[in-house]
C-alpha cells in the first residue's frame, strides 16, 4: 500500500486515462496508458512524443476509408505498439505532451535555482 503512494507523490503528469512518472532507480520515464506499462530513457521517450505529435490527426478525420479508422503507434525499442483510434492518440498526445512540458519546467527551474542553493 505504501508503494502505491509512493508512485502517485512522484507523478509527473496525470490525465483520467493515464499517468506518467520518472523511476528513481533507472531513471527512466515509465508510462501508464490503456492498461499498458512502458518504460523509456529520457532520449527515447523524447522520440516517442514526437512520433505521436507527427500523426496527421486531421487527415485521419477527413479520410473517409476504413484505412484510416486505425494507426499503427509503435516505439523503435518495441516498449509501445499498438492501433490507437483517432480519440486515443490525442489521449496518448495529451500525456506525452504534458509530461514533457513537466520536465522542461523542473530542468528550467533547477536551472533558475541552482545557483542560488551555492
């Protein structure tokens, strides 16, 4: 039980379908999404989140063929891989999107406060 509350004080970033958090121990950002657990380095995870970015929503919407109902997400190192609807790849935007803007935000502030911590 501790360890569930553990996980949620070290949230980055929080959506009704989803969470993110940075592991302390391989320093990796690990998602949560869909019923699914995945685990990226920084690099990798940066990757991802442009990947998904790069999905022409638009296009999928204006496409009337059953082509175009589903896309094929998946990560270089196999951590995702999945058909994501139209819906669930703005869910999955949502959540990569945020927790990058939160870790911008510490770096930025960590940056701002180090040297006044010397």
């Amino acid at each position: 039980m501790s360890s569930i509350s553990t996980l949620k004080s070290n949230v980055l970033f929080e959506t009704d379908k989803g969470y993110s958090y940075q592991c302390d121990v391989t320093h990796r950002i690990v998602l949560h999404i869909f019923g699914t657990q995945s685990q990226y380095k920084v690099q990798d995870f940066l990757l991802f989140q442009r990947k998904v970015n790069s999905v022409d929503v638009l296009n999928m919407l204006y496409d009337l063929s059953d082509k175009s109902d589903l896309q094929l997400i998946e990560t270089t190192q196999r951590n995702f891989s999945r058909n994501l609807t139209i819906c669930e790849i703005v869910q999955l935007r949502e959540l990569l999107n945020g927790t990058k803007f939160t870790l911008q935000l510490h770096s930025l502030l960590c940056s701002v406060l180090k040297p006044d911590l010397v």
